[in-house]
C-alpha cells in the first residue's frame, strides 16, 4: 500500500513511517523541513515532499503534486500540526494553531479527494484527549480577538475539530474509511518539551513516539472492526469525546465554516 503521513518528519509521524516500511508499505514523507524530510524519506525508501502548512498555498501545491505523482492513494494520515505556545497568525491571517492542525489538513484532504475515491482510500487524523479542553467555535474558528486562545485551549479546540472532520468525512465520503485517534501524551519535540528543566521526569512518565504511533500504524494497516467515523483512544472506541465532538449538526457547522474559510484564502 501506498501510505502519505504529514509531519513524518519527526516525532510520531517519523516513527509511524519506520513501523509501516518494515510491514512492507510504501511510504510518501511530508514534512516541513527539507532537510529532515529528506532524512526520513532515505531511512524508509520513501519520496519526500515538502510543505509549509503556514501556507495555503504550499498546501495546495502539496496536494497537486502528490496527484500528479501517485495514481493511487491508499493512506492519508493527516498528523501534522501541534501546539503553537504564543497565539499568532499564519502568512494567510489565519490563528496558526488552527491552520497547522485543521484547516491546511482539510485543504490537502479535500484537493486529493479524486484520488483518494479512486483508491478507496482510508483517511486517519491524529486527535488527542486535549479535545475535551477546548471549544470550536462554528460561527467564528479562528476566534477573532480572543486574546486568551493561546497554548492548550487552542490545540484543544484543533484536535476536537480534527475528530469532528473525521466524523464528517465517513458521512460525507462513505466509500472512504475515515477515523482519529489519540496517540497518548508522547515525548516529541511538538510542545517545545526539550526546553523544559523537568524534561527528564516527564518523558519517564509519558510515551515514546513508537508507542504513540501504534493507532496510526494500525489504522493503516489493517481493516478496524468499528464504525466509520470512529475515534480510537487505546482500546476504547469513541470513549473520551467531549459532547461536541459527537454533534453531527455542529460536526456540517464546522464544515461550512472551514469551506468558507479556505474559499476566503483563494
């Protein structure tokens, strides 16, 4: 199979990368850093392509090239993004967070949706517990003047859109396979963890990237025995979601809103 992980360039997405060659799959390594990128993409024999999700743009470029490239998409595991600790906005006035973690990844799974029909394809967002912590707001997503959308309540609101889009996407697209999951709290560079003097007592308490990337690697891999839409928290299905995630009318919200939000980019 042909398997496409966004931000494989470290962290879970690298590992996720390393497990599935050794199962034998081809692997197509998106990350943002060229060099990076290219590192990882050799250690699996993969094609490496890169792209910066501070641009819709380069996004929209990714997907062209990943469709002109590939006939066939098996996999598309949209696992970038992160928390951003300082509120800023993107090269296209966007809340960064919320680019890194939803929109740019709405935008490639939308420009690659002819292929991924094609393929029959089965699309994976990395979620996370944090979904409990923060709001989406359908009406206004990139929270316009809330000066405190910073930090954990900004990844909270992203990682819950991420599963409400995996939710819409088994509706919307149902010859597609579509699921989120949560990774567990893993030791990678996406918090700025390596800065902190507790550094070392908290990656003996958390997960390695290779035990965060296991859901991913499975969700790949095999044909799961549960509903499309569904997100995977260790061996529980759809446990840990808050209510809004679960609101299929708030979920056709979140859509508009981020369809408009892409249009208004150009």
């Amino acid at each position: 199979m042909l398997i496409v992980i966004t931000g494989a360039s470290s962290g879970i997405g690298r590992a996720a990368a390393h497990m599935l060659h050794a199962l034998g799959h081809d692997i197509v390594v998106v990350g943002r850093d060229p060099q990076r990128t290219a590192s990882v993409a050799r250690e699996v024999d993969g094609d490496p392509f890169v792209a910066d999700f501070d641009r819709i743009a380069d996004v929209r470029e990714l997907a062209a090239k990943l469709a002109a490239a590939y006939p066939r998409i098996d996999v598309l595991a949209n696992n970038a993004g992160g928390i951003i600790s300082s509120r800023g906005m993107s090269a296209d006035g966007v809340e960064r967070t919320w680019q890194h973690n939803v929109l740019a990844p709405f935008v490639l799974t939308n420009a690659l949706l002819p292929t991924l029909r094609e393929s029959g394809s089965t699309l994976i967002f990395t979620g996370s517990a944090a979904n409990k912590w923060g709001t989406v707001d359908p009406a206004n997503p990139n929270r316009d003047g809330k000066a405190w959308l910073r930090g954990t309540p900004a990844y909270g609101a992203a990682k819950r859109a991420d599963i409400m889009l995996a939710r819409q996407y088994a509706k919307r697209e149902p010859e597609l396979r579509s699921y989120s999951f949560h990774p567990g709290a893993v030791a990678t560079g996406f918090a700025n963890l390596d800065k902190s003097p507790l550094a070392p007592l908290v990656r003996a308490a958390i997960n390695t990237p290779e035990q965060g990337a296991r859901l991913l690697v499975m969700l790949a891999s095999t044909r799961v025995d549960a509903p499309n839409g569904s997100y995977f928290a260790g061996n529980h299905v759809d446990r840990g979601l808050a209510a809004q995630a679960r609101d299929e009318a708030a979920g056709d919200r979140r859509w508009a809103a981020l369809e408009g939000q892409a249009a208004a980019i150009g």
